[in-house]
C-alpha cells in the first residue's frame, strides 16, 4: 500500500510566523508523526535550491527512510500567456526545477497550465501546448516527468488536459489528479478522463463524519476510478480540512487504508 504525504497538508505549520516547520524537518515529521515513509515536496517551502540545500535535505529523506515522490511547483508565471515574453519566461522559471528534482530523486514534477480568464481562446491552448513541448523536451534530458494537476486555469477541464497531453506527447509527460480541485457535477467523469495518465494522486479531504467517512466528496468512488485504470502509484494525502492538520492527516490514512483494503 504505497500512501504519501503531500506538504500542501502541513501548509500552516510552514507558513506560521512563529517557529515555522521547515522543508529539512518534513521527512522526520511524515516519518515520526504520521508513519509514513514517502512526501510530496512543495516549491514555496524550500528555503534554497543551492547543491548544498539539497544535499541536506535528501539526507534527512535518507536518515528517516523518507522517499520524495512528488513536486507541486507554484509561483511559474502563466506557459500559456498570449504575450510570447511571458510564455517564454514561464518556461524557464518551470525549467529550473527540473535539475533540483533529478537531485532530489524525484520521478515527477507538477507545473500549472496557466490560461486563467481565457480558458475559451485556442490560442491560449496552442500556447500551453507549445510550452509543454518544450518541458517535455526536458524532462527527457533530465528523466524527470512533468505532470499537470486539475488545477485551475485551462486545466479546470479535464478534456483541455487530455487535449494538452495528446498533443505534447511522449512518455514524459501525464497527470497529477486530485479528488477535490472538480466541481461536484464533474468530478468523477473529470478524474475517470485523467486516470488513464495518471503518475500521481492527490487524494483530497476536508472534513469528516463521526464513522470516518469524507463529507464533501464520494472518496471511496474516487479511489475505485484509479484502481479501475490501474493506477499503481502512490496516494498522496493532501488534507484541506479547516480543522487540525494532525488530526485530519491520520483520518485521512485511516480512509484511505480502508478503501485501499476493500
């Protein structure tokens, strides 16, 4: 049973203003607290992406048997911008994660599609097309695979996202779905459309009921759309929850494992 821990569920430790976690003491904490032994890593927490920086922090992976499966990459600029400056330096803000995840180990990273507001406009599509092509390109070089998440943007709809990686192409390109980022009507159509190139799952919750079960969404549906498609990969819990992250970390497990199980 391959569970992680994506970052994205302690975000309010990393981002308190008192005594902050730091990326260094995730594994130890994924390890410690939740007994878990893989994380997914998120950009806006890494102090340095120096050698040194790095080196550290595969260390403490290697020092608690953590592995890092996964990158959530924020903050890269809009790879389908109409203005071919921005397009360009989104790709290259993108691109400079490709050598910290080959330090790191990493099988995978996820990049946003951009597109936000003009969604509707095909050529904001044959730009994120354009730019996906050049990432896969590089991620080739590096053997590190470039994922895109239902995320916002031209990736809120999921046929935009199997249109995207069709056209791209390749095997170093497929998804990073998650169980909440779809509305309600097409969640469980959207993330059957994307199992299929699924390298990586966000399982999703929020919030949950006095037998465990998640209220927002049909997880249990969820989990079966992946195992249905073969998904063999890990299942990254990413709690959401307004409630405590401890709390709803372990609950999280606890479902999973249950459905993992049945």
């Amino acid at each position: 049973m391959k569970i992680s821990l994506a970052g994205w569920s302690l975000q309010r430790r990393f981002r308190r203003a008192e005594e902050p976690l730091t990326l260094l003491e995730f594994p130890g904490v994924a390890r410690e607290e939740f007994g878990l032994d893989a994380v997914e890593l998120n950009s806006p927490f890494f102090a340095s992406t120096e050698p040194d920086y790095l080196e550290a922090l595969r260390a403490e992976g290697q020092k608690f048997g953590v592995a890092f499966v996964g990158l959530a990459v924020d903050g890269t600029g809009d790879p389908a911008s109409l203005d071919e400056e921005e397009r360009r330096a989104a790709v290259e803000m993108i691109r400079c994660w490709f050598p910290v995840a080959r330090a790191l180990g990493l099988p995978h990273f996820r990049a946003n599609t951009g597109g936000r507001g003009r969604e509707d406009d095909p050529r904001v599509m044959q730009q994120c097309i354009r730019s996906f092509r050049e990432l896969a390109h590089d991620a080739a070089q590096h053997e590190v695979s470039i994922t895109v998440e239902n995320h916002g943007g031209l990736s809120a709809c999921p046929d935009r996202i199997v249109t995207l990686l069709e056209a791209v192409g390749g095997p170093w390109i497929g998804t990073l779905p998650d169980f909440g980022n779809f509305p309600e009507g097409a969640r469980y159509d959207g993330l059957r459309k994307l199992a299929p190139y699924a390298r990586g799952v966000h399982a999703k919750t929020f919030e949950f009921d006095e037998w465990g079960e998640e209220r927002r969404l049909d997880f249990r549906r969820c989990v079966r759309t992946f195992r249905d498609a073969g998904y063999a990969g890990h299942w990254g819990i990413e709690f959401e929850g307004a409630g405590d992250d401890g709390d709803g970390v372990l609950k999280s497990r606890a479902l999973l494992e249950r459905c993992l199980q049945a």
